[in-house]
C-alpha cells in the first residue's frame, strides 16, 4: 500500500508518502517569495508547483505509478460533505478558475491530477475539504437576507484531532458531540456532532487571534471601511488584525516573555485574546443543549500554556477539556487514504449540482 498525500500551504507544499503504517518519505517545499511574487494569482502557480513536486519524485527515486492512491487537502469549493472526493478535471477546474474563494489549497487537487496522470490514472482525491458545510438550517441565516453564513472552518486537522482524542478517551464520534478549536494564525471553532460538523464560529466570526480581527463589530467595520476602504478593512482579516495590530508581533513566544517581564499591554492583549476564544466555543454548547461530551484545542497555539489553562478555567463547567497541540494534517489525508483503500469509506463525486 503506497499513499502518496499533498498539502499546499500559502507559501510551501507538503507532500509525504506512506506504506501501510509509517511514513517513508516526506518534505516540506518551500517556494521562494520572489518566485511566489511573480504570479499575479494564487492558481497561477499551479505549473510551478507541479514541477516541485514531480523534482520530488525523482530526488527520491519514486515512480508514480507505483503508487495506489493519491490524497489531497480540499480547497474551497461550493458546500461538501465530508469525507472524500474523486478528483476530475471537472472539480480541478471548479477549484482553478470558479472558486468560492482564492486560497492556496485550491492547487492541490490540480497537483494530485498531473501525478495520477503521470502514474497512469492513479486514483486520486481530495479529504476534507476546508468548504465542508453540513450546517443546521438555522445556523445558516446571517441576519441580512441573501448573505447567508459560510461554513468554513479547519476541518481536516479538528476531525482527525477529534478521532484522535475519541480512540485515546474512548468514546464514539457517531453517538457524542464535541466542540473543536482550532488556534493557528487565525483560529476557527466547530461543533461535530454524531459525526457531522452542524455548526461553526469562522475566522471572522469569533476570537482575534495572532493575525485576524475576528468578529470586528459591523459599526467598527463601517468605520474603517471609510477611513482605508474595502481592502483596508479586508487585511485585518488577512494578517494585520489580532496581536499583530496592537502588538505588532504575531509570535505567542515572544507575548509570554514580554508577560513575564511585566509588559501590562501584553498581558491584557494575550487575557482578551484567551477569554474570547472561550467566549466563541461556549457560543456552541447551546447548539446541543450542553450535551457536548468534550472540548478540545488543537494548532499551534494550543502549545501556549497561558492560552490553554486561561480558556480551561473558562470552559470546562462544559465538558472535559481536551489539548492537542501542533496539527495532523498529513496524517489526516494519509489515514483518509488508507480507509478509502481499506473499503472503510466511499468517495463521492463533485457536480455541479
């Protein structure tokens, strides 16, 4: 069994391959800024990227088509389930020239094609994509007709995370319900339950983090909307909000020794970032009426722990909390692989319906 996973980033390409249990190869390509500057769009690098990976093939002696399966993180497409789907050239193109959104990601399933055809029609597919959206109907209404929300949120780690810490308590992800958050440069909640991700608190939805404002009340961001435009108040979604803006670092490391050394701006700013991530996981236990059977803190910030200790003191009347430090991500797409294979799961394929 040979799974061959890709996990394009906004500035690398993650790519690994798997036998049955372990990881045989692996390597994070990192693509240099001047390159990355030249193309005018994000899917503009699609060539290039291909060619970083097919460089990888041969510095590493591998053939594609040796390989049985190829796996690849999911860009934002119209609403998914989750779970896997069969890469075409339909759904290529969707993610290439019709996405919902512009996003590094949206390379991947263009990459996994050009290997798979390299191999021969290897089969090939993406896992868990970041527009998964299984959302109530009553979670889906905004408060402005026509601009319903949007269902994005950091699927593939928080439902690997998820199985993770289900096999390590021993409980089953299809009769409980979990809250999940993801604490990166931006963070992002959601609600599995029985399964399902029903609800969700996005990027711009909940806490400010390291890079992103979060849930900018809406007469602040008419504010700045005024004073800087529409771009302007779009980049403190996008890397000037959250600590960045008041702190002008986004290195939690560096927050905890300016704490220590008695920075009083620091220490709110890094309070205020901890309470509101409690604040928007506890905006999804109502969701189940409280039944929720953990809570669990997932990304790299979770290795924080003032961050983790502060949001715990906050949350856990809730349920049991969870950390889970650092992502799985290659993990997610590998072990998604291998049930595919294993018959454990079924792709589905993406229309235009």
């Amino acid at each position: 069994m040979k799974i061959f996973v890709i996990n394009p980033g906004s500035t690398s390409t993650r790519v690994a391959l798997y036998d049955e249990k372990t990881c045989l190869c692996e390597n994070k390509i990192v693509h240099d800024s001047k390159i990355l500057s030249q193309f005018k769009r994000i899917n503009d690098q699609l060539e290039m990227r291909t060619e970083a990976v097919r460089t990888f093939f041969e510095d590493n002696d591998l053939r594609a088509c040796e390989l049985d399966i190829i796996v690849s993180r999911g860009g934002i497409l119209p609403p998914v389930r989750h779970g896997a789907y069969q890469i075409d050239q339909f759904l290529v193109d969707t993610l290439l020239f019709n996405p919902v959104q512009e996003h590094a990601s949206n390379m991947g399933a263009g990459i996994a094609l050009s290997i798979s055809r390299d191999g021969g029609g290897v089969p090939a597919y993406i896992y868990d994509s970041i527009s998964v959206d299984e959302l109530l109907p009553e979670a889906r209404l905004s408060g402005v007709k026509n601009h319903d929300r949007r269902s994005f949120t950091h699927v593939l780690n928080t439902r690997a995370v998820a199985r993770r810490i289900a096999d390590q308590e021993a409980f089953d992800l299809l009769e409980e319900n979990v809250i999940m958050a993801h604490l990166g440069g931006g963070f992002s909640m959601n609600i599995q339950s029985k399964g399902e991700i029903i609800d969700v608190v996005a990027a711009d939805e909940g806490a400010f983090s390291p890079e992103r404002a979060g849930s900018l009340p809406i007469y602040n961001a008419a504010e700045i909307a005024r004073e800087e435009g529409a771009d302007g108040l779009y980049s403190y979604e996008v890397g000037r909000g959250g600590l960045m803006s008041y702190l002008q670092t986004n290195d939690a490391i560096e927050l905890e020794r300016r704490m220590r050394e008695g920075d009083e701006e620091a220490g709110l700013v890094f309070r205020a970032m901890a309470y509101q991530i409690a604040k928007a996981i506890g905006s999804l236990a109502p969701v189940v009426s409280g039944h929720v059977r953990a809570i669990i803190l997932t990304g790299g910030l979770a290795n924080s722990e003032f961050i983790t200790e502060e949001v715990r003191k906050r949350v856990e009347f809730i349920a049991p909390l969870y950390v889970y430090a650092g992502e799985l991500e290659m993990e997610a797409l590998y072990e998604g692989g291998r049930r595919l294979l294993r018959g454990e799961e079924e792709a589905y394929i993406f229309s235009s319906d």
